[in-house]
C-alpha cells in the first residue's frame, strides 16, 4: 500500500513538497507452524549475491525485521535493502531468500516476488 505525507517543517516550501512512501506489509499467517529459518544465515547469503553486494559496496545496508512471506511454496525470510542520507533511511528494495537459497526481488509497481537467484 502507499501513503502521501507531508514534511512537517515550517517553511511554505516544505509544506508543498510531497513524497510517495511505500510501505511493504508482510501477509499474517495467523497460527502456521512454520519451522523457524536462520534470518541471520540468510542475509550473510544475500549479502552476496551480485546485484545486493553492489549496492552494498555503494553505501546500502540490509535490515531484516519483516518477517516471512511464502513464495513459491517456500517460507522465505524478508529483508530491505536501504540507503540512509543521514537525517533518515529509505527502503529501496525488498528481497526474500527461502531455505533452497532461492533470492527474490520484490517488484515495487505489481508486489509481485522475481527470482533474481
């Protein structure tokens, strides 16, 4: 889903700037007895996979925290990969790595997972 916000600063300048923010909310899966994944093991994987470890070397950095989605009928643990200017982050790109080591990309237009690896 996408919100509109506004800066909250004073100036008539700011008060006119509008931002897009995407928010990615991970599906609740209520009760499933999911068997736990190593998010810690996942993200050292991902942070190697080409296209991330680039954007890695350029500043970037992976946080997880959003939990599991299932793609393609595996539980996959969720990361963002963002970019941080100093007064705030911003995610850029939302990447799910599943037990076979299979590396989604998240396509931000549709909400639909890509498999990059």
């Amino acid at each position: 889903r996408s919100t509109q916000g506004y800066s909250s600063a004073a100036s008539d300048v700011y008060k006119r700037q509008q931002s897009a923010v995407f928010e990615y909310v991970p599906e609740s899966y209520g009760d499933t007895d999911w068997e736990s994944t190593d998010a810690e093991a996942d993200m050292e994987y991902l942070a190697e996979i080409p296209e991330v470890k680039r954007q890695l070397q350029r500043g970037m950095y992976l946080y997880s925290g959003d939990g599991m989605e299932e793609i393609d009928g595996e539980v996959c643990n969720v990361f963002q990969l963002r970019s941080d200017n100093g007064d705030f982050s911003v995610t850029e790109f939302f990447y799910a790595v599943s037990p076979s080591r299979s590396v989604y990309r998240m396509d931000y237009l549709t909400g639909d997972w890509e498999l990059v690896e």
